[in-house]
C-alpha cells in the first residue's frame, strides 16, 4: 500500500487511516495494485464509520484508481488486438475481438 510519509500528504489522525497515494503515484501502479487497492477503498467505504470528508476522499480515490484500471485494461486489449492482427493479417488492429 500507500508510503503514509510521502510528501504532499496529510498524516492520519486518531482513528484515521493514512491517506491513499496521490493521483500521479495511482499513475505509476501496476493493474493488479490498482485493483487490490481499489477493492480496499471499497471495503473501507462499505464499512462506513468515516467522516463525510473521508468518504469523498476515499471515493475520489477509487474513482483515479478505477481509471487506472480501465487505462491499462484498453492498453492491454490494444495489444491483444494487434497480436492477433498481426498474425491473422487483419487490416484493422483496434477492431474489436
């Protein structure tokens, strides 16, 4: 999970947990870290108990991790597609499967 001493982050109060990576270090994940941490944000939101404050926080976070996601997911499905085009001799590599 997130270093809770990076710079530019706020340190956890009682009871709070230490704030998530930031947008460009959500960037720099892999897809299976963003997952993992995205079905984190989740369960911890579910779990409720959290400050409003909090709770956007932590949305506003799944919401970058889920791009990452969704961004890494196209860029796989891109390289699949010109896989198989490139060895099928399909003129269109971003078709569909």
């Amino acid at each position: 999970m997130a270093d809770s001493g990076a710079a530019g982050e706020k340190p956890a109060q009682d009871g709070e947990q230490a704030p998530e990576q930031t947008g460009a270090q959500a960037g720099a994940l892999s897809y299976e870290q963003a997952r993992d941490e995205l079905a984190s944000v989740v369960k911890r939101l579910e779990a409720g108990g959290l400050t409003l404050e909090q709770s956007l926080e932590l949305w506003e976070r799944g919401e970058r991790l889920a791009a990452v996601c969704e961004r890494l997911l196209e860029g796989a499905r891109a390289r699949l597609s010109a896989v198989t085009a490139e060895r099928s001799g399909d003129p269109e590599p971003g078709a569909p499967f």
